[in-house]
C-alpha cells in the first residue's frame, strides 16, 4: 500500500484519541520513542475498568488497521510483587501457561487445571495463582469483549508468558500452521519493571519494501503463511539469532499494568525485555471482523496477485 493512503487510514482511526481527555495522575503511560521514517499508528483510549459497556467504544477497526492502542487508565489493579517474584527460573512448566475461562463461569478453567497439575506446584503457590488469573479476568475481561463488540469468539485462549525475553528478533507472528481464524489481541505487562518492545513495518509496508527480495518462483508456489515467514527473513534475517538488521524502529517502555493491543501478526515488533505478562488472544471467526480483507493471510494472496495497494 503507498505509504500515503496508509498514514490516511491511520489518521481516520485516529479519532479514538478523543476518548481520552487528560491522563490524570492515575494513569499508567507507556514511554513512546517514536521513529520520523516509520508510520505512527499509536493510540490512546481512556477506557476504564469500571466503565459500563455502553460508554466503551469498539476498537475493532483501529486494531484491523494495524494501530498499537494503549488503555493508559485501565487500572487493573495487579499485584505486581507476586507476578515478579513467581519462580519461573525453577519450574519450567511456569514459562508459559495457556488457559482458557469459561465464558459463563471465569473460574471453570480446565486447560488451566491441567496445566498447572502439570507444573507441579506447591499448593499454596498453585491456589494464590489461580486466585491472582480469576482476579484479573473479572476486571479485564468484560472491558476486553466490550473493546471487541461485535468480533464472535470461537476459542477463549489466554497465554501467560512468565518467562524472562532478552532481545527478540524483529518480526510479524507467523505459525508453523497458519491459522485461519483473526485473533483480538490484547497484553498486560504483570511485571514490576517495564516491558520494552520496539516495533517497526506493518505487514503491507513490509511487503512493499522487501517483496522484491523473495524470489518469483517462491512467491508462486508458498501458502500465505510461509510467504510471511519469508518476508521476515528478507526484511529482518528470520531468525531469533539476527538482531542486527537496521531497519528503524520505535521504542516503547510498556509500564507495570500497561495494557495494549496490537495484531501482532500485522505490525513487526521484538521484545527487546520482559519477564511477566499476559496475552488475551480470543480466536475470532473471520466473517464477523470489520473488513474480511484485513485478515493477516490476505496479504500475502494481495501481495502474490499484486493487488496489495487495494488492502
Ligand atoms: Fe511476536
């Protein structure tokens, strides 16, 4: 897409800004270094976690356009102390935990059960961590499906990543089986430190810079996936062992109790460092998003048709 219409779709979207009217001393900001060669597509909501659903507004269209919003007075009221101190360098099995709340009940958890049962914990540690999961669930998740009014869930997935990240290779999220549903993405930084990402090239910038780079032949013959997972490597080396690629990037220091969401398989990000966080990843059924066209896939079909500026 030239660069142009997409900083005008960007701006379009940037009417959220409006929800927020002052931070107040409240409020948890993330730290933004932002890049003069790379596309702004930040955001701001200042949804909180005591708002009715009425007054929350849809970020549906924003989040499909490939915008990083942060909800800088979603106090969620995390206990950052237990989250830092967790012993994840001791139980490996507390890395990464998946989970998935029942949509009636939070707590009716079974993925999470197993998981845990798994990890072997102490059981005081294994009850004051599924309290703190609950916990979290009954403030963030009614604001979160009021965020996403209007997606319909297929699959209600949660990945905790306890795990300490040094220094991610730049990258948009590719599988090694692609998915084919969208996916409403939203983090939590749980940890008493910030987490610091840096991200760069949206996906359809991504294609336009360094397509020319994938050969024809592989462009022909790749599924959608694999194509993404080539343009990574043309633009940034593809691996998580290449970290110094110079391509530009934006810096953000996500604080503790910073909330975002991006399409992470549309914007090109690294973690650069974290230890504790959360990632709300409902699957979404493709027909129900704002604009079909937008699902990560189709851009590279786009792309191989060269119609990627119709995006
Ligand atoms: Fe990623």
């Amino acid at each position: 897409m030239p660069a142009a219409l997409w900083r005008h779709r960007l701006n379009r979207a940037s009417r959220l800004d409006s929800h927020l009217a002052s931070p107040g001393p409240e409020a948890i900001m993330a730290i933004i270094y932002k890049h003069p060669a790379l596309t702004d597509y930040f955001a701001t909501v200042g949804v909180r976690a005591t708002s009715p659903a009425s007054e929350i507004p849809s970020i549906c269209k924003p989040y499909e356009l490939g915008r990083v919003i942060d909800f800088p007075k979603l106090d969620l009221k995390i206990d950052h102390a237990f989250w830092a101190a967790l012993p994840t360098d001791q139980i490996s099995r507390l890395k990464k935990l998946s989970s998935s709340p029942g949509a009636g009940d939070l707590s009716h958890d079974p993925l999470l059960e197993r998981r845990l049962a798994e990890a072997h914990l102490p059981a005081g540690l294994k009850r004051r961590l599924k309290k703190e999961i609950v916990r979290l669930y009954e403030r963030v998740l009614p604001v979160y499906e009021a965020l996403f009014a209007g997606y319909r869930f297929t699959r209600r997935q949660v990945v905790w990543r306890l795990n300490t990240i040094h220094n991610e290779n730049l990258h948009v999220d590719t599988y090694a089986a692609a998915h084919t549903d969208h996916f409403a993405r939203m983090f939590i930084n749980l940890d008493d430190q910030p987490r610091i990402w840096m991200t760069s090239w949206s996906l359809a910038e991504l294609y336009a810079r360094f397509g020319e780079r994938i050969p024809r032949d592989l462009v022909e013959q790749s599924t959608p996936n694999q194509l993404h997972a080539a343009i990574n490597q043309a633009a940034f080396g593809g691996r998580s062992t290449v970290w110094w690629d110079s391509q530009p990037r934006h810096v953000v220091y996500f604080q503790p109790g910073d909330v975002w969401s991006v399409d992470s398989r549309q914007v090109a990000h690294q973690i650069f460092y974290g230890r504790r966080a959360v990632s709300i990843d409902f699957f979404v059924e493709p027909d129900s998003m704002i604009k079909r066209k937008r699902h990560y896939l189709n851009f590279a079909r786009l792309y191989r048709a060269g119609l990627l500026g119709a995006a």
